[in-house]
C-alpha cells in the first residue's frame, strides 16, 4: 500500500552537522503509527537520487519537507519540484520558518501542497490522518492549505506540554545515518549534540521570524526531562557537550537553576540562547551555579545601543543601552561568555539618519567590548520578516520593498544573502553603508579573534590582531584586504556566529 512517508531535511551547512531536530521531532509524532524513511540532505552525497530511489518504490506518498530561509531552499525548491513534475500523486507537506513565513507564495508555486504553521507535534500525524481516510482538514489547527483557489489558515494549536511528547527516535535515526556523525567537535567539547527544551518565545520583537508563528507564546519542558534526555545522550552517544536551540532557553530562572543543580557533576558543557533583561534579572548565586554547572556562553540579541531603536523594533522588556554595556560586564564575574549579536541598518527617516545609526552603534560595539573584551559580537544586516500588524514592517513596505512573488526566486543568490541577513535587499540602504558595515566586521573579527573557533592558535591569534590593531584603534576600517586574506588563506577562519543557526 502506497502510504509511507520521506521525511527531508535539506542541507543546511558544509560543516557543523547537527541532530536534524526538526525531522527528529516529526518522525516521534508519526513513530509506529506510519512507515517512515529519514532523508538529510547534510550526509548525502547524491541526495536526489536517495529520495528517487524511495519514490522509485511506489511504496511513497508523502514527501515532508523541513524549510529554514537561506541555504535549504537550495535543496527543497528544487527537489519538491521535481517530486511533483515526476511523481504528480506524492503529497509535498512543508514545515519550518520560510514555509510558515513564506506560505502564500510556497502555496501559490503548485509544488507544496500543505504548510504545517508551527509546531508539528499534532498538526502532521492528523494531516497524514485525514488525507489517509479522506476526511477534512478544517478541523486540523497549525495547518495552511489552498481549496478552491483559496488559501485556508486554519487556528493555532495551544502548545502542549512537552513532557508528554513522545521520546524522539534516537535509534531509529540511527539506522540511516550514524548518530557520530553529528557529534561535532566545538569549543563546548569533543562531542556536540543539538537538543531543544523549548519552543516559541514570549516577547514579540517585530524583526523575529519566530513572532508570526508563536505569536508570543513558550512552553518548556522541565529541568528533569531535559537532564533525563542528556543523560540517555550521553551513556548512549558519549556526548560531552550541548548546544540549546531554543528560541529562549533562559525565559524560567527556576527552570535554569534547578537544571544547573541537577548537571553541576555530569561534565557536559552547554550553551543556549537568552534576553539580556531575562537574564540580567538572575541572581548572582544562579549565574554562578550555571557556570559551575557548564554554561560556558550564552547568545543575546543586543541589537543596538540605541534605546529608541530598541522601542521601534518591539524589543519590549527592558532592555536598555546601559543594561547591555553593564550586563557584559557582570557577566565577566561568572566567567561565561556572552555573545552579542547586533542588528544594523533599520530603516530610518534620511539615508543621513541611517548611515549615523550604524556609525553609533559600531561605536557602541567597541565600548562594549571595553568593559568585557570576551563578549563575542555578531553582526547583521538588518533583513525584514513579514510580522504583520507591527509598526516597523509597516515602515518597511512604504519604502517599496517586496518579497519575492514566486518562490523560484528565492533561488536567486542575492536572496540568500537576504536569508542569511548579510545584504538585504533593502531600498535604504546604499552600497557603501552594507561596505561600512563589513568591513567593521572584518577588522574587529581580526582584532578579537572568535573564542568558538578551537582550531585558531595563540600565534595566529597574535598575528591576526598585530594586523588589525591599527584599524581597529582608529576607526579606519576601510580596504581591510591584509586580513581577510589572512583569514581566508591561512586561519581558514570562521567568524563568530549563533550556534547552530541554520544547522538542522
């Protein structure tokens, strides 16, 4: 009977493979209930030609596709694209940001048949479920399909306790590729797992993907289940260390700190990603437990020093310029490592205006780096998310900027550079701003060279900075040509970047 189902995750990187969490996920919710094949497009030499041979069976009718923006479309436009033209009877089901981000023009394509909006946990097994016996799909919530020429948005599911869901299905990814293989080695240790505790987010920054789908919602699992899961990770894989990929893993101190008491002896060191004004809030005794524990960094959207800019983009909270400079430097007691990432080039009323924005804010980055010089900085090129209803997209549209009208285009490579939050496309910003831009972050890569990147030596490091300094030291960030060639060349240097983004 034609009813299994290809579960394809598109590659992502060209390094630093994770545990596909996402598939991972899916295939618990459909385990023993469906047969159901793993695909990661991260492992495959041939990838196609891995999802024709399963279709070739004829023993296939679904096709589910994980889409994160950037480097995976590469993979899943294509591919779905050519599942439909080939296997016309295959139902195409997305999930992911993009697909829930995107869903008009991935419904509009005549290649993706239904977008899973969010948390797939209930949604996708009663989709497989209905279409199975022919039912109706209005009654699915987190769904988004098209019926008589007409997109369907059905409601949001509450999020369910994620103590309940089923175990994810280690073992049996195990069978199609080697657990090791995504045990990578990382500046937290030896051997790296990926592994969620949580979803969604309860703050609604107008610049986040992850607003339109959780719509300022998070449920966690307990300290428990999470160090019950870690430990199975690690007498069963050996892992040593964890990267969180939770939207905000640090929303609950009581949450952290009693995960902190149960890990303070398991040697297993971990990063997560938090709020600067969540975290901030945390007693001194629980940061400390949270080192002791093996919390070596944490990520914060900082965004920028600009306090009215913090309003403009719905950071909401209280975070505030003083509080990042001085939370770097608090930070720096506990020895963990915040790393900062920074949004420039927002929108603003002259190119003047915005041009000085992004001067302030380097500025800004610098005096930072002052207080606490082991903060590690990210930055990006400010790339809009259509978050309906918030001021700052509003803003944006008025300039005459668009999405792409069909989802082939996304293809083009300067959208992936949109994805990637590295050139947007974006009317107000000129040439020389984007160059401003990446030069800075050329120089102050040289000059404080990424903790996460184990390979670099004390002599490249020294070397790297000597090259720098005088860049650095005077603001004359221009023609950077010495260091990138070093970089590129010699250090086979990665600049810092948020764990695991974009891995699965």
């Amino acid at each position: 009977m034609k009813n299994k189902i290809i579960l394809f995750n598109p590659k992502s990187a060209n390094w630093k493979h994770r545990i596909p969490n996402s598939i991972l996920q899916i295939g618990a919710s459909v385990h023993n209930k469906h047969e159901y094949v793993f695909v990661d497009g991260n492992l495959e030499t041939d990838c196609w030609t891995k999802i024709k041979s399963y279709l070739d069976t004829n023993a296939f009718r679904y096709f589910a596709v994980t889409v994160m923006p950037g480097v995976q479309l590469k993979q899943a436009i294509p591919y779905s694209k050519k599942v439909r033209e080939l296997f016309s009877d295959v139902v195409i089901i997305w999930g992911g940001y993009f697909a829930s981000n995107q869903y008009k023009v991935c419904l509009e394509s005549g290649f993706v048949d239904f977008v899973i909006n969010g948390p797939g946990d209930e949604a996708f097994p009663e989709l497989i479920k209905a279409l199975e016996n022919k039912n109706d799909f209005t009654a699915i919530k987190n769904l988004i399909y098209k019926s008589n020429n007409e997109i369907i948005k059905t409601p949001k599911a509450d999020l369910l306790d994620q103590d309940t869901l089923p175990e994810l299905p280690y073992d049996y990814l195990n069978r199609f590729y080697p657990i090791e293989r995504y045990l990578g080695k990382t500046f937290l240790g030896k051997r790296t797992a990926a592994y969620h505790s949580s979803v969604g987010c309860p703050f609604t920054c107008s610049f986040c993907a992850v607003v339109p789908i959780y719509e300022a919602r998070w449920r966690g699992k307990s300290a428990k289940k999470i160090y019950n899961d870690l430990i199975y990770l690690k007498e069963r894989f050996k892992i040593d260390a964890v990267e969180f990929h939770d939207n905000n893993f640090f929303v609950s101190e009581k949450r952290t700190v009693e995960f902190s008491e149960l890990m303070k002896n398991e040697n297993i060191n971990w990063w997560g990603e938090g709020r600067i004004d969540t975290v901030d809030k945390y007693n001194d005794n629980s940061l400390k437990l949270m080192r002791e524990a093996g919390c070596k960094m944490i990520f914060f959207g900082a965004e920028t020093g600009n306090d009215s800019i913090l309003k403009q983009i719905d950071k909401g909270g209280t975070q505030n310029r003083n509080q990042i400079i001085n939370f770097a430097k608090r930070l720096s007691k506990f020895n963990i490592i915040p790393e900062y990432s920074f949004v420039l080039g927002l929108p603003a009323a002259t190119e003047q205006k915005v041009y000085q924005q992004i001067n302030d804010d380097i500025n800004f980055i610098k005096e930072i780096k002052s207080v606490n010089p082991n903060t590690e900085i990210i930055i990006y090129v400010y790339s809009p998310v259509p978050t309906e209803g918030s001021k700052l997209y509003e803003t944006v549209t008025k300039t005459g900027f668009q999405f792409p009208q069909k989802l082939e285009d996304w293809l083009n490579p300067s959208w992936e550079n949109f994805d990637l939050r590295k050139n947007p496309l974006t009317p107000w910003l000129k040439p020389y701003m984007i160059k401003r831009i990446k030069n800075f972050e050329t120089v102050i890569n040289g000059y404080f060279p990424t903790v996460s990147d184990y390979k670099l030596t004390s002599f490249q490091k020294s070397v790297i900075k000597f090259f720098s300094s005088w860049k650095y030291k005077t603001g004359l960030y221009f023609l950077p040509y010495e260091i990138k060639f070093l970089q590129r060349f010699w250090l086979k240097y990665r600049q810092p970047e948020i764990e695991g983004f974009y891995s699965e």
